[in-house]
C-alpha cells in the first residue's frame, strides 16, 4: 500500500509540472525578470539558482534542466520555481523579520506536515552527526548565525533565504532542529510551497553530509 501510496503522489507532482508547465508560457517574462532580479537570461534558457544549485527553465516550452551538473531535476525543484514564477508579486520584499513557518502568513493548514515532514527528521537525523551537519552546510556556501548549536542561512532563492538551526540533545533533552524564514516569504510564494522548499533543502544538506534522509524511519 505505501509503494502505491508513493506513486500516486508522484503521479500527482508530475501532473502539477505539467499543468504549471503550461502556466509559464503564458507568463510575461520581461516581467517575472523585473519581479525577480535573480532570473538571468541566457540564450533559450531563463537561470536561477536553487539552493546554489543553477537550474535552467526554457523559454520557448518550459522546461527545467540543471545547467551544470547530470543530476536529475526533481518535481520540488520544478513546482519551487514555477510557483515562484506564480505567485510573487510587485510588493515583496525582504523585511529583515525571521519567523517559524506557523508564523508565515497563510501556512496554518501545512503547519502538521511542515512538522511531520521537516522538522521531526531533520531533528533526528542529525542526532550525534553536527559535525557533518556543520560541514554540509559550509559546503553549500551558508552563512553561520550564532541562534543555536549549528546554525546557517542558505537561499533557497536569493529573495527566500531560509535558516536552519539545530541543537544537539543530551540525555535530558533531545536533539532538535527548526528552520526560520523571513516574514516575506510567502509574499513570494505560496505557503504550501515553503513546505517543499524546506524539503529540497534538507535533501541537499543530507546529501552532502552524507546521512539518510531520516536515520531513524
């Protein structure tokens, strides 16, 4: 039933690709650039950068393809830039104002699977492995804050920068992680979205720190 259940949804995230694919071809470009001054154009391609990761969207049919490496494009990343493309707005800007995702505006119905599917692993994943949580993160060109045991900033886009902090348990209290976003952030983008973004970014750390998703599932 799980294997199913796992199919289906990624059935479902290639259907919204493809939906969202059609979307972009309707979008003003000139526009989505004024909006989002991080998107560059580069021949065929507009490029934008998700977690430092540069990721290339066609201008004539939409689609995405990583620009300097063979790795596959996930349906996250997909739905991360195409939703951007969506939903930010003229009036979004960085306000300097860091909150937990239960405090961005609008995310109260995602808040259960924000911390069921971000917080929860990343907390326990991380257990005993700061080291390489702190190693991963250096990797990935963060910014060190001094909020907790092993704290960065990472953009996720250059307009959603996101923090991770983490503090090492003890035998009284257990590890924990949380993530902080700017109070802009779902300005820019839906806040169902913010949940998927969180999610690459946990992969991409856990990929370069060398540990399961979630060590303990």
């Amino acid at each position: 039933m799980k294997n199913e259940f796992q199919a289906e949804e990624t059935n479902n995230y290639e259907k919204w690709c493809e939906q969202w694919r059609e979307k972009f071809l309707d979008m003003d470009q000139e526009k989505l650039k004024i909006l989002l001054p991080e998107l560059k154009e580069e021949g065929d391609w507009l490029t934008i950068c998700h977690f430092g990761r540069k990721l290339g969207i066609h201008k004539d049919i939409g689609n995405i393809r990583a620009m300097e490496d063979d790795e596959p494009v996930t349906c996250y990343e997909k739905l991360n830039i195409y939703t951007l493309f969506g939903y930010v707005t003229s009036l979004a800007y960085f306000k300097n104002e860091w909150v937990k995702f239960e405090k961005l505006k609008n995310t109260a119905p995602f808040s259960k699977a924000f911390q069921q599917g971000i917080i929860d692993p990343f907390s326990r994943m991380f257990h005993e492995h700061t080291r390489e949580l702190e190693e991963a993160l250096q990797k990935m060109g963060g910014k060190k804050i001094t909020w907790s045991d092993v704290g960065y900033e990472l953009n996720a886009f250059e307009c959603i920068p996101v923090r991770f902090l983490f503090w090492e348990g003890d035998e009284e209290f257990p590890s924990q992680g949380n993530l902080l976003f700017d109070a802009s952030a779902t300005d820019f983008i839906h806040g169902e979205s913010i949940v998927t973004i969180a999610a690459v970014g946990l992969d991409r750390i856990a990929k370069q720190a060398g540990v399961s998703r979630d060590a303990s599932a």
